[in-house]
C-alpha cells in the first residue's frame, strides 16, 4: 500500500465570477520513501491538490471530492481535529517564500519550539534541543545561538533551511515542498536541492515536491507528474518524461529548461500562450489553444489519462497518436522548433490519419 | 537604540521650542484683537489701556517678551499667568492634566479593547451577519458626533437625566474625592470618547487581521497543525495589532491635549475644557501651556512608539 | 455653543473676550419659541423663606475677579454682592437703590458737588479681620481701584467728578483728597464738577464695598494685587478660606464655595440670607446638560440663561422653576453720523423705518431673549416711562416693529432720494463677529438696508476685534457696526445714555463708545443740564434725552434683552435685577 493515494481529487471554488476547477479528477500515490515531483505552471492547481491533502483548502466556498487516503486514512472525510494531528506530524509541508513563510515577528527557536509542541508533549527545554538539532541536521551553523534570531536576519537560504528544520522536526513520513527553491538564487537552489535528498536518504522521508520548473525535479524525484489546468496531463518516472515524454505540454516544459550542454546561444523556448481560465476551461483538451500540433477534433474531445503504449508507468493525457507523438519528439529534441517538427513528421507519413481518428472515436 | 532615543529627545526639544514660538508669535504679535484692549473694559481710556500694556509687559520688543517667557518657563517653568483672572497657568494645567489622563487612558483601553475584539470578530467571521453588523455600527459610531453622543448617553443612562439611570452624572467627575470614588463618574465618558475610536480600531484591525490572515507564516502555522484559534490570535493578531498600537500612541497624544468636548458634555475639568475657556476668552498664556503640552504630549507619545515598536516588531532597528 | 456666565453686567459680554460693548456673538441664551406669555417678572417680595440648606449653581464659566475692586462681570458681581456690603445695594424686584453698609440714603449738597454718606454701626469684616468697619476701609477700596494693580475697570469713568480722583491708573495706591472720612461713620465725596446724583446712583458699584487697608495693602503692593485671592468679607456670605485670609473656597476655572460669614449681624442688614451654603460649579458640563440637571435635580440653579430648548422647556414645563428679568440693556445698530450719506437724518430716519426689528430678534433666538425695543431706556430701568414706555418717543419711523416701507420712502424722498431709495454709490462697511448670534443679525441688518438700495459690505472679523479693533476705532470708518449692546453699570440713566450718544465722548484715538458718533450740541446740552438733577427731575429729563436721541436716529434700537434664570423644583429663586442673575442672600430651599 502507498503511503499517500489521490484518487479523483476535485477541488472546486465557488467564486463570483463563477466556479474554479482548480483541481478537476487527479489521481497519484506516493510510496514511502519515494519522491514525486508535480510539475506544472502557475494556476495549475499543484499547490492546492498539496494543500487539500493538509486540509488547507478547506473553506465555505470549497468543494472537496475524490479521496485522498494517506497511510490507509482517508484525509478527506477527516475531522478537523484528525486533520491537525496529522499537518505538521506525519504530512508536513515548505513553502516557496521562506521569509515571508516565518512568521517575522518571533524567533525562529521559538517557531520551531512552537511545531515541535504542537505533536510531542514534551517540555520546552526538550523542544527547544530537538529545535537546536534540526537546525544543525539542515546545516544552519551555531544552531543553538542563531535559534535566538529573528527570520529577517538569515539569508534566504538559511530561511528555506529553517523551514524544511521545521517541517521536520515531528520526524514526518511525507515532505511536500511546495516550490521551495523558487525564491532562492541558482546556487542555494542547488544546496537546497542537495539537502532534500540527503534527508531523504536519511530519513527516509517521501516527499512531494512541486515545482514549475522541470529542471529542479530531474535531480531529485523517482515519479514526475505534469499537471495543466488542474489535471495531470503525463505521468512517469522521471527517466521516461525526460527521455521520451509524450505529452506537447511536457515538451514545451522540457524545452524551456536551461541546459549546461547546450550552446549559449541557444534560445529559451517558453510555451507560448497563457494558462487557461479554470473557471471557463476550453472544451475538448485543455491544452488545444497552446498546442502547435493541434487537430480540428481536440477542441471538441477531452483526452483521458492513458497508459501509453510500451512503456510501463508511463501515462498521458493526449489525442495525438502515439507514433505522430514520437516523430514530433524525436524532432524536437534535436532542438527543432515546433512548425520545423510537425512538417518533418507529417512528411514521415508518421501522423496515420487511421490511429487519431480511432482514438477520437474511442474518447467520443 | 540609545542614540535614536537621544536624537529624538533632542529634536522633540527643537520642535518644542519651534511650536512655543510660533504660538507664540500667533497669539501675541498677530491677535485678532489688542490683549490689553480686551482686558481694559468698556470704560477705556488709553491711560487705562496703557497701564495695562505695562503691567502685561505687551510693550516690550517681542524678541525681550519671547525670551523672557522662555526663560521663565525653562528656568522656573513658569508658564505665566491667566489674563483674565491672574491665575498662574502651571498649576490650572497641572490640575486638569491627571483628568484629561484619566478620561483619555480609560477611553483608550475601553477603545483598544472594544476595537480588537469586534475587528477580530468581525475579521475571523468575514461576511457573516456578525461581521455586517458590526461594521454597521461601526460606520454610525464613527459618524455620530461626540457632543451628540455624549447627549444621548447623558439622556439615557445618566443617574439624574437618564431613563435607566445606570451610571453617574455629567459634572459629578471630582478628582479631589479620590481616584477610584470618582471612576465611576468616568464610565459615560469613556463610552461616548471611545465608541467613535473602537469603530476606526474595529475596522483597521479587522482589515489589518484580514490582510495578514493571508499572509505565508499564517498558512505556515495551519499547517504546523495549531489549533486556528492559536493561528488567530498568536500568529494572525499578533502581526495585525501591531500598527494599530502605534496609532493608539498618536491618538493617546493627541487627546492629551484635551478631548474637548467629551470634557465639555461631561463637566470633566480637563486640559481640552481649559484650553477651550480659554481660547474663547483671549486668554493667551493658558492656550499657549495648553498648546505647549498638546505638543510635548505627541512628541513623548510618538517617541514612545517608536521605541515601543522596534520591541513589538523586530524587523525595526533603529 | 458656546455660554457665558460672564455675562458682562455693563455688557453681554462677548464669549471670547472680556470687553465691554459687547453686543452679541456670545450668549446664545436665545430661544426660538415665541410663547412668552409664561416668562414673568417676579417683582413681589417672595414669601419668608427656610433658613438653612446648601445650594449648588451650576455654570460653565469662572468669574472674572473675586476682588470687589477689579470685577465688572455678572459672575464677579453675584459673589460680591453676596459676600460685601456695598454703601447702597438692590433688593430683588426693586429698582431703588436701598441703603446696605450705608445708614441712610446719601445726603447730596445742594451745589451738587458734595456727597455724604452715614455708615452703619456694627458692620464687622469677616474672619480674619473682624474688626469693624468703617468709612476708611470705603475710602481706600477707592482709592486702589484707580491703581493699576488692582486694575478697577471703571473707577475713572463714574467716579472722575470726585476731587483728586486720579485721571489714569496709578502706580500703587495714591490718596484722593476728595474722599473725606471725619469720622467712622462719616464718609464724605467732594466733586469737582456738579454730578452729584450721578456720583450717588454709582455708590452701589462694587467699588464701595469696604477694602481693610491694613489687611490689603501687602496685596495691593504687587502688580497685579494678589487680594484677588485673599478678599476678605463683609455681607452674609464669605469665601471659604483659612486662618491667614487666604481663599480656600475658590478654585479658579473649577469652583467657588460660599459659606456664612460667622461675623455678619442679621440686624444690620436687609438681606434674609437664608441658605447656609453655596457650591458655585464655575467648571460645569455642557450648558444643555447643566441646564436639564437643574430643572429635574434638586438644590441647584444655573447661572445664566440657558440654552433655547431648555427655555422653552422652562416656560412650558416647569413653570415655577425660573424667573425672567429685564437684562438692563439695549442693543441696536449704531449708523455712523459721519459717513456719506448715513450723515442725512431723514436717510437714518428712513433706515430705522424700513428696519424689521423683530427679524433682528428672531436672528438672537426670538421672544425669550427679548422684546422688540423702540427706544433705549429698557424696560424697568428708571427713566424707561419718562422716556415713553413701551411706545417709545411715538416717531412714525418706529411704529412698526416689522418695518414701513411707506414711511421709509416718505424719509427717503425727504433726503433728495426721488424713487425713494438710495441711488448713490456709497457703499457701506458693515463690521461683525463671525459667530452667531452677531453674524446672524448683521446678516438681517444687511437685508434692511439693502431694502432701501445701499450697497452693505459685511465684514466679518473675530469677535474680540469687532469693537477693539472696528467698531470703536473711528479711524476704520465703520458705517453701521453689525451688533451692538450697552448694558447698565447702575441704575442710573445717564450712564445708559451719555457714553454711547454724548458727543464730547467721541474719542477719536479708539476705544470709542459713541459708535455713531452722534454728535448733537442739543443733546450734550441736555446731558450737561440732567447730570445735576435729582429724582422725578432726573428721570423725567434723561427720559426726554432718550427721545431726542430717537429723534437724531443715530441708531436702530431692536432689542431689549431679558435673562433667564432656572432652578430645581424646591428652590425658591429670587433673581436681582441689578446684577441679573440669582441672588444668593435672597434665595432660599423650599
């Protein structure tokens, strides 16, 4: 059994200007142990499907739906005081902007002292040595001096330091970081990243670990899920997303990942267009306003999220057929450009009209 | 934070010394009427009007009058005498000062209190019927005039004029029968100094609150898994009332001069009454005091804050 | 808002200052009901009233001096005719003056330049002096009224006609000559001019009330004199104060408390004095509120008028728990005499015809404040029936107290105006307070003479400069000053009429109180004549004075004020017209 298991996880606000899908049907596992790395843009709804499994998302105007089981329990229908037990224990959570996540006007000891208290009956004294270790375990030198600092007097690496001590300290069996090394400039990012993995090996810690930038999971995670507009478009280990992703938004990703190996030159390809509305989504695939590749029926057929052929663990979301996804991949990883790769792939006689209008028959 | 407090004692004596003069100057180069003109009665005659400006020393250089009021109020501080009834200034501040420090410190906490638990209320219960109540009535306190309020108080719980006859008097306030006898005639008069207060503390602390309770380090304590009262009140208040207490500071100053008509309504005997007396009978030397401590009351009270919030906030260093 | 019990006794007193000419922009005593049948004027003697009890007045000003020598203010006055014995004083409901610490009335020399007076015997200062009093303690409260310490505010304008009498202050206390004291009992002024009966009615100012010398003068001796608050006293009551003399009952701005003078004699005195003490709250809460106490609490009374709801409320309600009393005034609009074309009599004349005095009254807060006049002697004043009573001088140009445009234009055509409105250029400046009651009733002024076609630039000004600084400054070449009051100093009607309409009293340099500047040669002939007549001869000439100023239509006269004064239901008020407001040695607790 998976340490954590979404199933269908809806999550839907009622706002005014309508409802927001903001996670619509998402269904991942994580294993003890193992990392997962959810990977999508801004308004993708990667951080509220980690937030609801804190319960953090729970409002009036929240519609909550799915299950989301962690260690055989189900989190969802979970009291608040259930709920409680387990945020900041078991699941704990790091968030993107540690300044601005410490709360600025109480020693950092004392936040620490503060989680520590809030799962383990013990006395301060004791907190506060458990505190003073942590800190020293996530590499913050004289921790037992600088628990006596004010978060505006660390660096912003020292901060996400502070906070990952912090969602520690009650020896959880799931880390989601949300993010955590977006503030951060390029070096800390990596020492960041060295970090997780080393407590993850360690500890032994599964950690969920968001991220808008694909290049931050590549070193870290066992399983990658693309999320877009609320779904998860493509799911794999993260060997096969960055050796054969299947899905165009995945590319656009990947692409978008600046690379050592590569010339100086080189332009960045961002995807162009905007994230879509996720109040009024767009009909058929979600992502067919963006999609270069897109075909006149993906605006009326929403793909599902399907084992791909041949590759074991490996699903996506996408109505281009298989073969015409490879040819397009096998182009663009060359450094192609979009149009360059569809005309080479068309001209391969790759993209079979036979294989997409069977699975737009199937979908519909 | 030694030096700040220094720099800041020496500017409040700069400043004290700019506002003495400019009062100064005001009332007595550039009256609206001649003090001793005023002062000689309807059967004036220049010799009469003469002796006068003699005995008020009016017809020295104004520099001569300046700094010989200076010198009296530094070296002796002297802050002159009454014109109308040669009373020395000091002692009429001295004894209106602890009653305007009763009713304004009483209102502030009645205030303080009132306005951080209706705004947290108002803030934790965003949009419920509590919520639009409360800011209702926030918004007719506000409004409401102070003479008036005090007047519907006054009608209504008043032992003698009120129709429940809850509380004391207006005019029963009389420091001289002790402190604690004489608190209860301050009840109505915190109330009505304090509802428009508690209204603008109720909504800036519930707007404060608000704004802070979708701060990062409030999702970050949720998700340390504290009870949301203990998010609430230690993590979201804590941030959200701290502005606020600076502006109580300020507001505590100003009122230092005189919550004028609150004292009025309730015959409290107070800086604001005296200064006001005053004021409309020309009585230049106890406007001036009246001014003078208005001003060194907002100089301490802001120093006081400054100071009291690199304590509260320490992101501040001074 | 603003309400002031130094409701100037001489004046209405301006809130904001102290002066005397005041006329309006202070004592919003006004009310706006016109139901006036209720307001009476007490003038029978009360029934015997309870002895002892305390009583507390509430007010919301202190008085302006406690020294008899220095006041000159309703507050002032209430305490002192309370706590000295003046030579003459007034009972309640009568305007003759009634021999107080003198014995008889003054005995005045046939030449009118010699005054006696015969003291009583028997009348005691109060704790700590305790001796008894005699003609030298009266003679030395004169004589340091005219020194610049103590600052006496009128001793060189009713008392110069004394021989010797210094003409402006002195430094420390000088003796004057002409006060001769041959003995005890025996005070005897010589004048140097024939005013006699002038000088006799102002022995009941509060200059006469007795000063022991030996006490004061270590007072007297600083500038200003600190007797303010070391007064020792004669009449019922005293100031609370210590061993030394020093008063411990007065808390400036705060309170004045009044106990009995363990010294006084009933016997010597007319005064009943029943009450045993008096709280007097100089400090109180808001005037409405004040005045609501008083009405539903008991044991108190209010100082001054109070505010117009609560008038009417008094006259309606509580019908039994206030007494109105003539305020001993008149307030008008002076014309300036001297200025084109308010210099034309038959254009004044014209100006007083068009006048709606009664939208002036209204303007002050109507009916209660006061009635509409029609000359200047007010109503129980003595001279006010020689004068024509309430029908006035009976000119056509003041008939009609809503104004006759008839009559108006008929004076108009008479100035040359042939349309019978002004057509010239002359603009005029009008001065007054920016506060209301002033603003208000210049604003009607304006109206008035723009009805007859003059071009008004009303000037508004702070109320302490409107008549320092204006109205009182010929120089500023003021055409009507937008509010003007004269109130009485004494029962005398020379001094109603000579400081605002003598033209010798024209004072160029300022502080003039002759605001039109009328400046009849007839008129200060007839001032000149009356000043040495006596009783009926008296009256009846001052009377014919004030016609012939209505004749020269120097002013429009609109109202005669009235004060009101309230007090709780088991009091029985007596309010003194002379200083109009309560008087303590007559009021008792029921």
């Amino acid at each position: 059994m998976a340490l954590l298991e979404v199933e269908d996880l809806r999550v839907h606000f009622k706002t005014d200007d309508g409802v927001v899908k903001a996670v619509d049907g998402i269904s991942y596992s994580v294993d003890a142990g193992q990392t997962l790395g959810i990977v999508g843009e801004s308004g993708s709804g990667k951080s509220v499907s980690s937030m609801t499994v804190m319960g953090l998302t729970r409002a009036k105007n929240a519609t909550i739906t799915g299950s989301i089981r962690f260690d055989g329990k189900e989190l969802l229908t979970a009291s608040e005081d259930e709920l409680r037990a387990v945020r900041g224990g078991p699941i704990s959570m790091i968030f993107q902007d540690p300044l601005s996540s410490l709360h600025p006007m109480y020693k950092i000891g004392k936040q620490l002292v503060e989680a520590v208290r809030t799962h383990q009956d013990v006395s301060k004294a004791r907190a506060l040595d458990r505190a003073v270790e942590m800190l020293g375990l996530v590499g913050i030198p004289e921790p037992r001096r600088r628990a006596d600092s004010y978060p505006h007097e660390f660096s912003g690496g020292m901060r996400q330091r502070v906070m990952i001590a912090m969602a520690l300290c009650n020896d959880p069996k799931l880390l989601i970081a949300d993010e955590p090394t977006t503030a951060l400039d390029v070096t800390v990012q990596a020492q960041i990243l060295d970090l997780l993995e080393k407590l993850k090996r360690e500890l032994d810690t599964a950690i969920v670990l968001i991220t808008h930038d694909l290049g931050v999971v590549a070193e870290v995670t066992d399983d990658i899920a693309v999320m877009y507009a609320g779904r998860i478009v493509e799911k794999a280990h993260r060997d096969d997303i960055f050796a054969a992703p299947e899905h165009p938004y995945t590319w656009g990703l990947l692409r978008s990942i600046p690379r050592l190996d590569s010339p100086r030159d080189e332009e960045l390809v961002p995807i162009p267009g905007r994230p879509p509305s996720l109040i009024n989504p767009p009909s058929g695939c979600s992502f067919h306003p963006r999609c270069p590749y897109v075909r006149e029926a993906h605006t009326r057929v929403d793909p599902l999220l399907e084992a791909v052929p041949g590759a074991a663990g490996h699903e996506v979301a996408c109505l281009l057929p298989p073969a015409t996804r490879r040819a397009l991949w096998a182009e663009l990883s060359t450094g192609a450009d979009p149009e360059a790769a569809k005309a080479v792939a068309t001209a391969a006689g790759a993209g079979s009209g036979t294989g997409s209008v069977r699975r737009e028959e199937e979908a519909s | 934070m030694g030096t700040y407090i220094l720099r800041r004692l020496l500017w409040t004596v700069v400043l004290l010394f700019f506002v003495t003069a400019l009062t100064f100057l005001i009332f007595n180069v550039l009256p609206t009427a001649d003090p001793a003109k005023l002062r000689a009665g309807r059967n004036q005659t220049p010799e009469t009007v003469a002796a006068i400006r003699d005995q008020l020393n009016l017809d020295d250089p104004f520099l001569t009058r300046f700094f010989s009021y200076l010198g009296d109020l530094l070296f002796h501080f002297d802050f002159g005498t009454s014109v109308l009834n040669d009373e020395p200034v000091r002692p009429l501040i001295f004894e209106a000062l602890p009653n305007t420090l009763m009713l304004v410190l009483g209102a502030a906490v009645v205030w303080f209190v009132i306005g951080v638990v209706i705004g947290t209320i108002s803030a934790v219960k965003r949009g419920s019927i509590l919520d639009r109540v409360a800011m209702t009535t926030a918004l007719v306190a506000i409004s409401a005039p102070v003479y008036w309020l005090g007047l519907v108080a006054l009608y209504l719980f008043s032992s003698d004029l009120g129709v429940l006859g809850l509380f004391p008097a207006a005019g029963t306030y009389d420091a001289s029968r002790g402190v604690f006898t004489s608190i209860s005639s301050l009840f109505l008069p915190w109330l009505v100094l304090a509802a428009a207060f508690s209204a603008i503390y109720a909504r800036l602390l519930r707007s404060n609150l608000l704004e802070t309770m979708s701060e990062d380090y409030i999702r970050t304590a949720r998700a340390k898994g504290l009870k949301e009262r203990t998010v609430v009140f230690k993590h979201g208040l804590r941030s959200a009332i701290t502005p606020i207490i600076t502006v109580l500071g300020l507001d505590i100053g100003i009122l230092l001069g005189g919550a004028i008509l609150t004292e009025s309504v309730f015959g409290i005997p107070g800086i604001g009454r005296l200064s006001f007396d005053a004021i409309q009978r020309n009585d230049i030397d106890i406007v001036q005091g009246a001014t003078l401590f208005l001003a060194l009351g907002v100089c301490t009270m802001s120093l006081l804050v400054d100071v009291l919030y690199a304590f509260l906030d320490p992101r501040v260093r001074y | 808002m603003s309400r002031s019990s130094l409701r100037a006794l001489a004046l209405s007193v301006a809130a904001a200052s102290s002066l005397a000419i005041v006329a309006c922009g202070d004592d919003d005593s006004g009310s706006s009901s016109s139901s006036s049948g209720a307001a009476t004027t007490a003038s029978e003697a009360p029934a015997e009233g309870k002895q002892g009890g305390v009583l507390n007045q509430l007010g919301a000003s202190d008085v302006d001096y406690l020294d008899p020598g220095h006041t000159y203010y309703t507050g002032g006055y209430q305490v002192a005719y309370a706590t000295h014995r003046p030579l003459y004083g007034f009972k309640p409901g009568q305007a003759e003056q009634v021999p107080d610490l003198a014995e008889a009335a003054p005995e005045i020399a046939a030449d009118n330049k010699s005054i006696t007076v015969k003291l009583k015997k028997g009348v005691k200062f109060a704790p700590p002096v305790n001796r008894e009093i005699t003609s030298k303690d009266v003679k030395y409260a004169f004589e340091r009224a005219f020194s610049a310490n103590v600052g006496g505010q009128y001793a060189t304008a009713f008392f110069s006609a004394i021989e010797g009498a210094p003409t402006e202050p002195t430094k420390g206390v000088k003796e004057i000559a002409g006060i001769e004291t041959p003995d005890d009992q025996t005070l005897v002024f010589k004048l140097s001019r024939a005013e006699a009966p002038g000088v006799a009615a102002a022995l009941v100012m509060p200059i006469t009330m007795p000063v022991p010398e030996e006490y004061a003068k270590e007072f007297d001796a600083k500038n200003p004199s600190t007797y303010n608050k070391n007064v020792v006293a004669s009449g019922p009551y005293m100031v609370a104060n210590n061993a030394e003399g020093a008063l411990t009952g007065y808390k400036a701005g705060k309170s004045i408390k009044l106990v009995r003078n363990p010294n006084w004699d009933k016997a010597t005195d007319y005064k009943p004095a029943y009450l045993d003490e008096i709280n007097m709250k100089t400090n109180g809460a808001d005037a409405s509120v004040d005045a609501q106490q008083v009405l539903k609490g008991s044991a108190m009374a209010l100082d001054t008028n109070p505010p117009a709801a609560e008038l009417k409320q008094a006259a309606t309600q509580y019908k039994d728990q206030y007494e109105s009393v003539p305020a001993g005034g008149y307030r008008y609009f002076p014309l300036n005499t001297t200025i084109k074309p308010l210099d034309d009599l038959n254009v004044r004349k014209a100006i007083l015809a068009a006048f709606d005095r009664e939208a002036a009254v209204k303007a002050r807060g109507g009916a209660f404040t006061g009635d509409v006049a029609t000359h200047f002697l007010p109503p129980g004043f003595p001279g006010f029936e020689e004068a024509g009573g309430e029908q006035g001088a009976g000119v056509d140009f003041l008939s009609n107290p809503r104004g006759d445009m008839a009559v108006a234009e008929k004076y108009m055509k008479a100035a040359g105006y042939a349309s019978g409105k002004y057509d010239g250029d002359a603009e005029l400046l009008m001065i007054s307070a920016t506060a209301d009651p002033g603003k208000a009733q210049a604003e009607v002024a304006k109206a008035q003479l723009e009805k007859l076609g003059f071009k008004v630039n009303l000037r508004l000004v702070p109320q302490d400069a409107v008549y320092t600084e204006y109205c009182q400054v010929p120089a500023k070449k003021v055409a009507v000053c937008g509010s003007a009051g004269w109130f009485k100093d004494f029962q005398d009607p020379q001094s109603m009429l000579e400081p605002t309409f003598k033209g010798s009293n024209i004072s160029k340099d300022g502080g003039n109180n002759n605001l039109a500047q009328l400046d009849d040669p007839k008129i200060d002939a007839a001032m000149d004549k009356a000043a040495g007549l006596q009783g009926d001869e008296r009256l009846k000439a001052y009377g014919e004075i004030d016609k012939m100023i209505v004749n020269a239509a120097p002013a429009v006269p609109f109202v005669w004020d009235k004060t009101t004064i309230i007090w709780s239901k088991d009091v029985q008020g007596d309010v003194n017209e002379y200083y109009t407001t309560l008087d303590f040695a007559f009021t008792s607790l029921k």
